[in-house]
C-alpha cells in the first residue's frame, strides 16, 4: 500500500453506496451535494485523527529507542545514548520538512526522485468553500500526513543510533543524520510509497520492513564497518567478550513502549479510517502485529534456552522487536498463524544473526542489524505468502535496490566524515566513557567521578 489515500477517499465513496437507494429517490427535488459533502468531511476528519494518532504512536517510539539503547550502553554512556536520539529526533522533524517531504511524494511520478523544497501546510481554517474543496479532494490534511510521515524518518536515523553507540563521536552522528533524514531515506521511499519505479513494478512494502527498517539497517551496517568494534569487544582469539547494557529495566521498558508505537507504525498505515471495512482492517493489523510480537519473543527464549542452556533477556527482547519488524512489510494480510509464523522466524533471525555478526567481528552494541535489517529484509520478502497482488522476483529486485542504494550512500557519507573530521573517539575518550568526554554530564555520576569533568 502507498503512503497516500486515493483524491476523496474511498470513505466518501462507501458512504454514497450506502446512502445510494434514498438518494436516487429524492434525485428529482433535492440535490446529492449536501449528502456527498457531509461524506468527505466525515472520512476528511477520520482519515486526519488516523494520521494524528498514529503520528504519535510512532513519535513515542523515539522514547522507546531512547531507552532501549541507554539499557544496552555501558552505564558510562547512557548520557550519550539520550543525546542522540533526542537530537536525531529534532534534526528529523527540520529536514522532512525542508527536503524530506517533497523529495518523497512530489512529481516522482513512477521516477526515482520527487522535488526539492521546503513542505508548504494547508492554510489555517478551511478558508473559503473553494479552499474547502480542495482539502477535502486530499481526504486528509497536509500537515496530517506530514507529521505521519515524519515520524517514520525519525525512526530509520534511530535505527542507527544504537549500532554505533559508545565509540562514535556526536557531531559526524549528528552530520549523517542530516543526510540520512534529509535526503537518502525521502529518496529511497519515493520509490515505493511516492508512485515511484518499484511501486510501478508492483513491489509491496505495507507499513516499511525494507523502506524503513532496513534502510536503516543498511545505513547502520556501513557504518560499523568504518567505524570498528568497541575496545574490548573482541579478545585476541578473536571470541567476543560480553560488554553487559548498564539496565535491563530500561531495555526492557524501551522494548515495551516499542511494541506500544508499532500499533500506530502499522494500524495508522491502513491511510483511512472512514468506514466500517477500514477500522476492521486497521483492528486486524493491531492484532496480526501483536501476534507476530508476541511469537518473536517465544521462539527466541525457546531457542536460547535449547542453546545457551540459559534464557537471554537481551534476546527475548530483540525477538519481540525481530517480529514487529518482519510483520511490518504485511500486517494485513495474513491470518493469524501466518502471523504467527513470520512473528517466530523473525526470532530465529535474531538467535542466529547476533553470533553470526560476533563471528564476523561487526560489533552492534544493540543488535540493530538482526532486528531492522535481516528481520526486514525477511517480512518484506515473505509478502507474497499472504498478498498475491506481488510476486517473490518483484520483492527480491525491491530489497536488492534498497540494499544497494541505502549501503553504498551511507557508505559514501562515513567514509567522508571519516576522511575530514573523523568519525572515531580516542581511545582514552572512549575509556572513560562518552557521557564525561563528550557530553559532559553522567548519567550516573555516582558510579563515576562525581562533579569532576575531563
């Protein structure tokens, strides 16, 4: 499904059918206007507090980021961790609206890319009946859909924040996301939700397994391979050597407020809530992401249990989020086992993905990769299971593109900020810790040095 409703909306349209026998009676002395317009206005109003609610929803996912990745980090660099996402947040919100929004959705026209410019809103009031008209012909208002589509920016430069965590320095973090946010992400999903080549070709992509998770992924991935492990992380055999997250209670509540979000990530996906048939559907989605939620978290305490002869929480918590991710590219769709089933398999990516990047020395201090990338990758190329309107070749060729368009950008970008103004803390900042050397508050200063700052 494209991010954007049909001119009028199909609201409008169920709501003439249903009110089409009285109409048709009364043809002769009153006039269908009034009806019709009571219609657009109806679904124009549902269709915008869709878009409202979900937009929060998924804003209250940056809180669950924020706090999945201050649990991960060492407590050292909890400060950091907050940082970023609340300036990742901030920087998203200006960049949508002064490249993001246009180069998505405007004149992409099946091409691959829209237009630059800042994102004009409507007027404030409905204006006069000839503004009025135009606004319910979108069946949503503009800054509606904007902050909607926002928010799902926000989340891929979130995607990233945690891979990279504790070794990075603030300012080229903070330069890529302006790139990432402003123009790599925008371009990628015009393809698809912007009328753009891909979504020509047929290639299906609901809610954004592939177009935001795995861009992020993708952008995440590059730049661990420029920046390199942690110190420590990996001993001289090459074994990886656990570096324990300062809080599971705030990974664990991050997870939760995650899980919370992707209600509004997935059910505000649907773009209509005017009729009976688009709140069942969007009901339908909340259900199929739950379940899939709730079998990823399953599958992986089974799996560490059978392995480790131990539960991982770390696991049991990615799985959770493994599974949204892979239901995320078709939420509608499914039936319940099928949810089920791509929910759990999303687990079992998470299980084995982790050892393998370890094995691979990629060193991902929250298991961004597993989650958001190979989790992504998987929901988007099991569509077809459940969605006949797309075939497997068509998704392969998506997932290929967005691989290759969002590894090798981000990959141009690291390399340039590593090559100007390094993208890598000294060793001796990095030992002590990013909260003290690079932000200059501890998060927790009692386990530190108190007052003292470097």
């Amino acid at each position: 499904m494209k991010k954007h409703l049909a001119p009028v909306g199909l609201a409008a349209l169920a709501l003439l059918a249903a009110a089409g026998p009285a109409l048709a009676q009364d043809a002769a002395t009153t006039a269908p206007a009034p009806q019709y317009a009571l219609a657009s206005e109806t679904a124009y109003i549902f269709n915008t507090l869709l878009f409202l609610i979900g937009g929060f929803l998924v804003m209250w996912m940056a809180a669950g980021f924020a706090m999945l990745e201050a649990g991960m980090v060492r407590s050292k660099n909890v400060s950091m961790q907050c940082l970023k996402n609340i300036c990742l947040y901030s920087i998203a919100g200006l960049m949508f609206w002064i490249t993001g929004y246009n180069l998505m959705y405007t004149g992409v026209d099946g091409g691959f890319i829209g237009t630059f410019g800042p994102y004009a809103f409507d007027a404030v009031g409905a204006g006069d009946e000839a503004a009025k008209e135009a606004l319910l012909s979108t069946g949503y208002s503009t800054a509606s859909d904007w902050f909607f589509q926002m928010v799902f920016c926000a989340t891929t430069a979130s995607i990233v924040s945690g891979t990279l965590a504790e070794r990075i320095k603030l300012w080229p973090f903070l330069i890529f996301t302006v790139v990432l946010t402003g123009f790599i992400y925008p371009i990628a999903a015009s393809w698809q939700w912007g009328a753009g080549w891909l979504s020509a070709m047929g290639f299906s992509d609901f809610a954004g397994s592939t177009l935001v998770h795995s861009v992020g992924g993708w952008a995440a991935l590059s730049g661990a391979l420029v920046l390199g492990a942690r110190a420590g992380k990996y001993g001289s055999d090459g074994r990886a050597l656990a570096l324990p997250g300062s809080s599971m209670p705030l990974a664990t509540l991050g997870t939760f407020i995650l899980w919370l979000g992707w209600f509004g990530f997935n059910g505000a996906s649907q773009l209509a809530m005017g009729t009976i048939g688009d709140v069942s559907d969007v009901s339908r989605i909340f259900a199929n992401t739950n379940m899939a939620a709730a079998a990823g978290v399953v599958v992986a305490v089974i799996l560490t249990q059978a392995l480790y002869k131990k539960v991982d929480v770390t696991m049991a918590l990615n799985g959770a989020l493994a599974g949204l991710v892979s239901i995320t590219a078709e939420p509608l769709q499914p039936t319940v086992w099928q949810a089920v089933l791509i929910g759990g398999i999303g687990g079992v990516i998470v299980v084995f993905t982790v050892p393998l990047l370890d094995r691979l020395k990629i060193d991902d201090v929250v298991g961004a990769i597993p989650v958001h990338l190979v989790a992504g990758i998987w929901g988007t190329l099991i569509v077809p299971l459940s969605n006949a309107e797309t075939s497997y070749a068509t998704q392969i060729i998506g997932i290929a593109a967005y691989g290759a368009f969002a590894f090798v950008g981000s990959m141009i970008v690291w390399l340039a900020l590593k090559m100007t103004v390094g993208i890598r803390v000294s060793p001796e900042d990095e030992a002590l810790g990013l909260d003290k050397t690079e932000v200059g508050v501890e998060a927790y200063p009692e386990f530190g040095q108190g007052s003292q700052r470097v």
